[in-house]
C-alpha cells in the first residue's frame, strides 16, 4: 500500500534581505520538502498480509462456488436437460454412494498408481537427460535435435506402440504417463541448468569446486525452482494423459469409469468420474508445489507475503 504524501514550501527571502544560497538574479528559489508517512500495509504487513490472503481465499471459493449454484438452477429450472447434465446434487449424490457401496475406489487407486508409477519415472530420466544436456554441449549438441522431434509427437500415437511393446496391462500405461513427464521435466531442466548465471559457475570455480561440488553448491540450488515448476506442470498432464489413455486401453481406471459410463449413458455417473479427475488432478499437482517449497526455501515468494 503506499503511504501518504504532504509537501511543504519553504518561506522566501523577504524584501531588502540576501537571497538564500541556490537563489539566481536575486528571485527567491523555493524549495517542497517531501514528507511521506508509512500506509497501513507498511505499519503492520502481518495483518495486511491475512487480509489480502482471506480475500484471495474468499474470491477462489465464491468463483466456483457461484458456478455450482448456477449450474443446479439451471438443472431444478430446466433451463439444461437433466438427463445429460445432471445437477451438482444428483452427482454429489451418485458419487456419495458408489464411494459408500465401495465401487468407486478401485477405479481411483487404479488412475493412481498408474500416475505415481509413471510420474516418478519420467520426473528421473527428464531430470537426468535435462541435468546432463543442460551442462554438457556435447551431450546437448547429439541429443538434442532427436529430442526435440520426438517431442512434438502426440503421446497417445505413441499407444499402440507401447502395447506392442509391452501387451496389454499396465505397462502402456506407465509407459505413456513416463513418457510424457520426461519431456516436460527435460525441457524445463535443461533450460534451468542452461540459464543459471555464469557469475555463479565463475565463483564455484574460483573457490576450486569440483564437478560434484559445482552440481551441489551452485548448479543445483541455482535450477531446482524453475525445474519444479516444469515438475508440476508434468504432474497436472500426466493426470489428463493417463484418463485419455484409459479410455482407449483399460478395464479400470478412471478414464475407463468415465468413457463406459457414457456408453451406457449414466451421465452422473460420467460426471462422478470427471470431478474425481479434477480433484486428483489438483492434490498432486499441489503435493508437488508444496515439496517443492520445501525443499527450495531460498527461491523467492510470494511479494505479499511478511519477511520473518
């Protein structure tokens, strides 16, 4: 918040006296004097800090909030056909019971073990390919160009050559979920690496670091912000690419759920499964920012937030 500003003149030369010091051709030369006092943000930013961050909370749950409203009146008042957009109520409902009766677990452990699988192993081979080719030109200047063609593929035509690869059960779809992650935590590494400044590298190598000790003391806690943020942007995509590739090649999962419940036109059922993949969706991309936090309390914060 900024503070408040006054200015005051002061007085002139009377008539018959010596000009001041700074006055030309004996015309007096006046001079404002500033004073700016602290706003309230300034005089207590802790408070400032939670009115601000309630507000924000308040306007991230009117939003949907007002949304699911306008959605249930629209089903009660028929503005929208029930039958194929069921209210928020009937699904809430729906999803209360099968996850009562036990029918709706399976196919969310499944979705996820798919992802946690899949995830940790592109998030280790991109860190590596991204790690290597960010601090080595050579290894850059040989992989980069087949990395970058490989990128642009879609992943799901990648499919059915993993099926072939590794037949039916799990194993396309850990493969599919890997191979899109790897790419988004490459490209993201690789960048990080290749961007930290070079004062940085000239003062490891100045105190005599060593490849480890310059991957330890400068490299890694130079890149590790931006690469976490490339980390959970995989993690939100790989949630939509596992749930697209259920619904092409999978007895169970979510993406199954969602695609079987249409066939058979359980529209509530259909939407059940979409809000359960929004809510995943959502908890493991923000389990990855909040590791993420922790392990980088150096990288910078929110602006708002009060310096302890």
């Amino acid at each position: 918040m900024k503070g408040e500003n006054t200015a005051a003149s002061a007085p002139t030369a009377r008539p018959g006296e010596r000009p001041a010091e700074g006055e030309q051709g004996g015309a007096p030369a006046e001079t404002t004097l500033l004073v700016r006092r602290p706003g309230p943000g300034e005089r207590d930013p802790v408070r400032a800090h939670r009115r601000r961050r309630a507000i924000e909370l308040s306007l991230a749950l009117a939003v949907p909030a007002a949304l699911i409203l306008l959605w249930q009146l629209a089903a009660d008042q028929r503005w929208i056909d029930p039958r194929i957009y069921p209210a928020p109520s009937t699904i809430a409902a729906d999803g209360w019971q099968r996850a009562a009766d036990g029918k709706l677990w399976p196919d969310v452990w499944a979705t996820l073990k798919r992802v946690i699988a899949g995830y940790a192993l592109g998030t280790a081979a991109g860190y590596l390919f991204g790690l290597l080719m960010g601090a080595l030109r050579m290894v850059r200047a040989a992989l980069e160009p087949l990395l970058d063609a490989l990128y642009v593929v879609p992943k799901l035509a990648l499919l059915p050559v993993f099926l072939n690869m590794f037949g039916l059960g799990e194993g396309p779809q850990i493969a599919l979920v890997a191979t899109t992650v790897f790419f988004f935590v490459w490209i993201s590494t690789m960048a990080a690496v290749m961007g930290v400044a070079e004062g940085h590298r000239e003062a490891g190598r100045v105190f005599g670091a060593g490849p480890w000790q310059m991957f330890r003391h400068v490299l890694l806690p130079a890149s590790l912000p931006q690469v976490l943020v490339g980390m959970r942007v995989a993690a939100g995509v790989a949630v939509l690419v596992i749930v697209a590739s259920e619904q092409i090649a999978a007895n169970d999962g979510l993406g199954h759920l969602i695609f079987d419940s249409r066939t058979l036109f359980q529209n509530d059922v259909m939407f059940v499964g979409i809000v359960c993949v929004a809510v995943l969706g959502v908890v493991f991309s923000e389990l990855v920012r909040f590791i993420g936090r922790r392990l980088t309390p150096w990288a910078p914060r929110d602006r708002g937030r009060p310096q302890s």
